[in-house]
C-alpha cells in the first residue's frame, strides 16, 4: 500500500522560508520521479516542481523559480520541499505526488500572511 506523508507546513511572514517533507512508503522510492503540487481555496491543484529518480534533473513552474528548491533522500524514501521568499500567493495545501501515480498524501497547510 502506497503512502505519502507530508509536514513542515505551517504559518509564516512574507519573505520567510519552511521546508516541506515528504515520506514515501510501500513504493521503490528511488525508482520514481517524485513531485510537489499545491492547490489555494478556489481553486485547481498546480503542479509546482518534480525531480527525477536519481535527484539531477529538476523542473519548477515559472512561478516559484528561483526561490523553491526540490531534493531528496533516496536512503531516507523522502522528498523535500524547500520554500523561500515565500509571498501571500504560496498559501496553499501542498501535496507530494509520485509521478505517473494516482496516490496522494492528505497534504500540509503552507500559510503565507503577516
């Protein structure tokens, strides 16, 4: 059985940074390229950054280039999320995804406000 546990989420001021983790269970973790979305009330769920299986090949949405930051631990099955310079516009439940898959994880609550 698939299993996505995410945390790290939480309230934070404009500008400031959180990292977002991910555990991953009941998959050959290092065999997946692994993804981050989030979804804002109102609206659809977005892709945000995927990184590949070996951890070189990364891609973000225009949107959080430059300031997001995705990794992983294959030793640890855990995929990360690191989030600076956060703006009102990053608030969201955010979600990791194992590409191609159609677990989710219940998400973390990413709260950008002063």
């Amino acid at each position: 059985q698939v299993q996505l546990v995410e945390s790290g989420g939480g309230l934070v001021q404009p500008g400031g940074s959180r990292r977002l983790s991910c555990a991953a269970a009941g998959i050959i973790f290092s065999r997946n390229d692994m993804e981050w979305y989030r979804q804002s009330p109102g609206k659809e769920r977005e892709f945000v950054a995927r990184i590949s299986r070996s951890g070189i090949n990364k891609y973000y949405v225009d949107s959080v280039k430059g300031r997001f930051t995705i990794s992983r631990n294959n030793a640890k099955n855990t995929v990360y999320l690191q989030m600076n310079s956060l703006k009102p516009d990053d608030t969201a439940v955010y979600y990791c995804h194992i590409r191609g898959d159609y677990n989710w994880g219940q998400g973390t609550q990413v709260a950008v406000s002063s």
